[in-house]
C-alpha cells in the first residue's frame, strides 16, 4: 500500500503526457524565444505558404566548406525553409547542393562557367587558415526555385559598398525571408497587375530604360504610351512611370495626370530640375546650367513638393577618366572624382531604400517639401552626403575648375535631399478650375483624392541605362552599373522597391526592416587566445565530469557504509 500514492504519480504523468500527445496533433502552436523573433514568420508569408497549390522546389547552392559568416547564412536559410515547410507542408521541397563536389576533376572549372551563364555569379572569398596561409573560395550564395515549369534565381548575398563582410552578411540574413518569399509569390502570382512608361514629352526611350523594364516586368505588364485626351486612359494601371521629360505638359496632360492621382493612383516621377548641354560640355569643357520647365511644377508644389532648377555637387561621387598627359603625348587616362555624378546615400528608416547600395545620379537636382498640409506625409528618400554644394542659376559647369574635395568651406552643406516620398490625401490642382477643352469625355472634377502615394526623385537619369552602338549591334548595360570603375549601384533595386511600394506591396517590403542583432566575436582575442580557448573548452567538461564522479562515489559510500 504504500507503494500506492507512487504509483498514482506515475500513472498521472502518463495520462498527462498522453494527453499533451494527442491534443499536438489537433492543435498546432510554434513558440520564437529569441529575442529578435528571427524564427517568426510575418502573416503575409505564412499566407502565402498555405496558398500554395503546387510544389515548389528550392535548390541552394550555398554549401561546402563555408566560413562562418557564410555558414550562419546557410543555416539561417535552412531555417527559414523549414518553417516554410511548416505551413506548406509538401508544396515546398529544398535542397542544399555544393558546386565543389558536383563540380570535380578537371570539369570544375566548365561547371562554374555553366552556373555563372545561368546568371549565378560567384563570390570569391580570400581569408587565412591555421597556418596562416592565403586561401581563395568559390562561393555561389544563390538558390534556384522552380515551379510551375518556371525558374527564378534569387542571390541570398546583399553586397551594399562600403560595409564590412560581417554587415552585408547579417543584412543578407535580415533580407531572406524577403528575397524568398518574393520569387515564390512571383512565380504563383494569379493577378496580372499592369504599370505604364509615359511619352510624348521627350521622356527616355525604350532602350534606354530596358533594364528597368526588364527588372519590372517580373512583377508587372508594362506597357508604353501617350496620354492622349481621354480622362480615364490610365486607370488600368496601378502605376505611372514619368521618366526624364524634356518637352511641357499641356493642360490636357495635367488634368489626366491629376485626376488619375485623385482616382488613387499613383505616379514616379524623374524629372531634371536643370538641363545641361552634355554635347556642348564634351566639346568645349563648359555649358550653362539652365532651368528645365515642363509645366508641372505649379501640380507638384500643390502636391507638397518642389524640385529647384539648380544642380548639386557631391565629394561622394563616381569617377571619371580624365587625360592627363602633355598636348602631343600619347594620351594617358586617370580617374578623377566627378562632383556632378553623385552616390546618393538611400535612407535606412523606409522599406523602399533600406539596406539598399548607394543611388548613382548625374546632373541631379535637389528638392524641397513644401506646404502645411497635415493630411500628407512627406519621407526623404534619397539624400547627398555630409560634403555638398548647390550650384543655382546663373551657373556654369567647367571641367576646367574643379573644386578641391577637401573645401570644406565649398562643400559645407550636408544630406541635401534629392528625392522623396509624399503619402496622403492630396487636392486636385484643378480644384477651382475649368476641365481643359479638348478633353473627350465631360466629366466632373474630383478636388480631393483617395488616400495614394508618389515619388518625386529630381533626377531622370537614376532609371536609365548606358546603351552602346546601334541595331544589331546594340549593347544594353545594367541599370546603375559603372562601366569604369566596374561596380554596380543600387539604381535597379530602388526602382523596382519604389514601384513595389507604390504598388501597396507593403507588407512584403516591410519584411526587408527585420533587424537581427549582429553579434561579432573580438577576431584578435579569439586569434591570439585560440590555444588557451580551445584547451579550456576540452579540459574544464573533463574536470567538471570528473568532480561530478567523485562527488556521487562519495556520497554513495557514505550511504551504504553506514
């Protein structure tokens, strides 16, 4: 009997340990305990998992022998694919492939060759091993996902310039869920959603923005026009691109343009501020920097911006080649900052520009907020760095008379803004004016607009892309690629987040804000102390072990000696 009250304990656990088992498989709970939540899911991607109709296979080639940045990247995206799997159960199939073995013998360096035409770009890492010695990896930080017979490639690698190697690798991990999420939704998307490059005022052609075309038909159909005189002509889109125009809206355009933004619609405007004579300044070395009007500058102001006819000059810059031997000598290139090509720094507080690279401009122009309309929001975007100047009109470009970049009485002025973002309710420019003749349909002037979004960046040359020859011989260069200095810019992304964001796509650009703490060991201690480490790490489990022993041989002596 007095076994009795024992074996009701046990019986009690059992029952409740049971119970526990079968209540797990009709309720169904996951808990994050860490700090930062890395392990959540947003509600946007665990709806997207359940959604899944059809099996998505994600192949990942980063693996093999892996430092540790890397290999936190690796387990970080093993991760995430698990929870994915969580939600949609066998819709979501991975694999972790490494190139270095599939890649063997003499046919490694074709199999290389083979995954960077496929658009899988290599990333070599140089760092020392035991001995101290140099030692060069090839790391491909891609994952390829296929479904519906469609494949997309996803670079798991953000490289923002200027940051170390451990902050672009925990800016890749914080971006995972996002650059996941997004080639799957991508390739599963049911709605076709269209957007629309403006003509007809001289903006830039075809060619010269077909990176960003291409960029954005992953998302959208885009298609091209002229406004024409039909009120409603751009309703069916969800988003106006104005790219660079050079010639003045009519009133006719204006109207369309403003009461499309009154329906809700939503506009990215890039618009010079000032002209400059390019052909001119190539010749000579001087041009005129001149005010650009195409009469939408009175629509924006009521908007609560304006873009200012004057240009801005930046100490963070591109580079350009300047000749700088002797008339007569053979000509001798070396590049040279050039003030007038600034690297906009992007902010890192909004969905559109976080842990995005620096924006490459040319002639841009600076911005101001205006108006005390407490119903619209207004965001710097884009911004000069600490070490600015603002040339205004009457002004002139001479190539002759570069400032010296440690002026700092020239380049006192800090973070001029260069773009921005107006969120709200905006009033119709013409809201107390007459319908423009012309206009083919009566129809009645709406003077307030739904809640929407615009951009306005004072510069056209942000989406458009270098073009070499003509034809058949055409050459069609990335999107914010500098051809000299051969680095790549943040140009092609900040478009495609700005449309995006436009577009409402909020809660999947929000999932680029996750924040993961970066938790760095002191390199020097854990060098210069790695014996020592590596010693107490083995000896002091064996003396704990041994203690423990003793300790329980002890007390066990004692009991029974007794």
């Amino acid at each position: 009997m007095k076994n009795k009250p024992l074996f009701w304990q046990i019986a009690v656990v059992v029952v409740a340990i049971a119970a526990l088992s079968l209540a797990s498989h009709f309720l169904f709970f996951r808990l994050d305990l860490t700090s930062d939540k890395r392990y959540t899911l947003s509600p946007a991607t665990k709806k997207l998992m359940k959604s899944l109709e059809e099996p998505v296979q994600i192949n990942v080639y980063l693996d093999g022998d892996l430092n540790a940045g890397f290999l936190r990247l690796k387990r970080s995206c093993k991760d995430y694919l698990e929870e994915f799997k969580v939600y949609a159960g066998k819709n979501i199939q991975y694999q972790f492939v490494d190139p270095t073995k599939t890649a063997s013998g003499t046919d490694a360096e074709a199999y290389y060759a083979s995954l960077e035409k496929r658009g899988m770009k290599a990333t070599m890492v140089y760092e020392k091993d035991a001995d101290g010695k140099a030692v060069r990896k090839i790391i491909f930080p891609w994952a390829e996902i296929i479904s519906h017979k469609d494949t997309l490639l996803v670079n798991l690698l953000t490289n923002v310039q200027g940051r170390s190697g451990e902050e672009n690798l925990n800016a890749s991990v914080e971006g995972l869920e996002y650059q996941l999420t997004d080639a799957i939704r991508v390739l599963n998307v049911k709605e076709t959603r269209k957007i629309a490059f403006l003509e007809g005022n001289g903006e830039l052609p075809e060619p010269e923005v077909y990176d960003a075309t291409t960029a954005l038909s992953r998302y959208f159909q885009v298609d091209r026009g002229a406004l024409g005189n039909d009120p409603k002509a751009l309703d069916p889109y969800k988003v106006v691109i104005v790219a660079k125009p050079v010639a003045s809206f009519s009133e006719n355009e204006k109207f369309i343009l403003d009461q499309y933004i009154m329906r809700g619609g939503s506009i990215l405007w890039l618009i010079d501020g000032s002209r400059i004579d390019n052909n001119y300044l190539a010749q000579t070395g001087q041009a005129t920097i001149a005010p650009l009007d195409v009469n939408l500058a009175d629509m924006l102001f009521g908007y609560g911006i304006r873009i200012n006819p004057d240009i801005v000059q930046d100490v963070q810059c591109a580079s350009m080649p300047v000749n700088v031997s002797r008339p007569g000598d053979e000509p001798q290139f070396k590049p040279m900052p050039w003030f007038y090509q600034p690297l906009l720094l992007t902010s890192p507080y909004h969905v559109v520009t976080r842990n995005l690279a620096s924006v490459k401009a040319n002639f841009a122009s600076s911005i101001d907020f205006v108006g005390v309309d407490t119903l619209i929001k207004k965001t710097a975007l884009l911004a000069t760095s600490n070490a600015s100047h603002v040339l205004a009109p009457p002004a002139m470009v001479d190539l002759k008379q570069m400032p010296d970049p440690r002026d700092h009485d020239y380049f006192q002025f800090q973070n001029i803004p260069v773009g921005g973002l107006l969120e709200g309710s905006f009033t119709s420019a013409f809201a107390n004016r007459m319908v423009p003749e012309g206009i083919i349909q009566p129809v009645s002037i709406l003077r307030k607009s739904k809640t929407t979004r615009m951009i306005v960046i004072a510069n056209g040359d942000i989406i458009r892309n270098e073009v070499h020859g003509t034809g058949n011989n055409m050459q069609i260069l990335p999107l914010g690629f500098d051809s000299y200095a051969n680095r790549q810019y943040g140009n092609r992304d900040f478009i495609v987040n700005a449309v995006l964001y436009l577009c409402g796509d909020d809660h999947w650009l929000e999932l680029r804000s996750r924040v993961v703490p970066l938790r760095l060991l002191n390199n020097m201690a854990t060098t210069e102390g790695r014996i020592m480490w590596q010693i107490t790490n083995l000896v002091i489990p064996l003396i704990l072990l041994a203690l423990f022993a003793a300790v329980f041989f002890l007390l066990r002596r004692r009991k029974y000696s007794r």
